[in-house]
C-alpha cells in the first residue's frame, strides 16, 4: 500500500489551498480515531479520508457535483490503494451515485462536514484553538443552523447509520483533531 508521505506528496501536488489540506488532514486524523474506535484499519481508514478530496481544484463541484470523488478515484487508479479506499471516496460524495454500505463508506460521509463544524467553533473561542474548546459548545452550535451552515447537519447526523450518538461522534472528532493541533494551526 501507498505510504503515507507519499500520499502527502500527492496530496501537495494536487491542492494548493491550505485551508483544503488542512480539512483533509483533519478527516484522516477522524477516521483514524474511528477506525480504532470500530476495531478496523487505521492506515486504510486514515488514507481515504486523507486522499478524499484531492480532485478538489480539478473538479468544479456547481458545474458537476458528480465528478467529485470519481475525478480522485481516476487520479490514483494506478497507486497502490485498497479498493475500499476509492469506494469510500466515492461514497463521501451522494452524487456519485455510490451507496453507503461499508462502515468506512458510512464513517467518512459524515465525519466530511463535522471538521469544518468544529474549525468554526474553535475560530470563534477568545483563545482561537481546539485546546479550550468544548463537546457542550461545539453541540450548541450545532443547533444553531445558521451557524458554519456549510457544514451539512443532516449528512453529521448520519453518525446514527454507525450507530454513534452525535455527542460521542462530536467528542471522538474534538478529541482526533485536538491530537493534530499543530498541523491545523490551532
Ligand atoms: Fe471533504
């Protein structure tokens, strides 16, 4: 299997923005935490969440939603990669068409928009970071619809398709990014 620096490397070839590749970086260290959690593979859970988005600057998602994740999958095709990678990236997106079968399918469709729920909640903490942050402050902002509203509640509620309660989800995602601070500037 691909390692995970030359991911890295394919990551920094393809995306330039640092705001996409912290997002990415904030979903690998969210599947890993779930991977563990559900008893499964890290490196494989951690590598499709970290690859998921990579035709992001290639693909205009208005113009054609349905080619996020298929664009990625063509990109890989001939590295080392599990099939169940490309089949959670392609599941990442409903647009694609693919169906949520697999746990990991399942997992990374709905940890995608909780990264960005909780950049925002930390953003507007005093001290700016995910340290002071709080499972309780992230939920109440959840509620709030108007705020991230990018961040899809109905897909981050999906946790119930793994059997998670949002709080737990919530706290298990906190707690992953908290362990990447450093990489995610905050
Ligand atoms: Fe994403």
């Amino acid at each position: 299997m691909i390692t995970r620096d030359q991911t890295l490397s394919l990551v920094n070839k393809y995306v330039q923005t640092n705001n996409s590749i912290k997002h990415m970086l904030a979903t690998e260290a969210i599947m890993r935490s779930l991977a563990k959690h559900f008893n499964e593979d890290e490196e494989v859970w951690g590598l499709s969440g970290l690859l998921h988005d990579l035709d992001m600057e290639i693909v205009d998602y208005h113009l054609d939603p349905a080619l996020h994740g298929v664009k990625t999958v063509e990109i890989l095709k001939s590295e080392d990669i599990p099939q169940i990678v490309f089949d959670a990236i392609l599941a990442h997106n409903e647009a694609t068409g693919k169906s949520r079968n697999e746990l990991i399918e399942k997992c990374i469709y709905s940890t995608d928009p909780i990264t960005g729920l909780i950049v925002a909640s930390a953003l507007i903490r005093p001290e700016r970071n995910l340290a002071s942050l709080e499972v309780k402050s992230i939920l109440k902002k959840f509620k709030n619809k108007q705020f991230a509203a990018g961040a899809n509640r109905d897909i981050i509620m999906s946790c119930s398709e793994f059997k998670m309660e949002l709080d737990d989800f919530i706290a298990l995602s906190l707690k992953a990014m908290q362990s990447i601070s450093d990489d995610l500037g905050l």
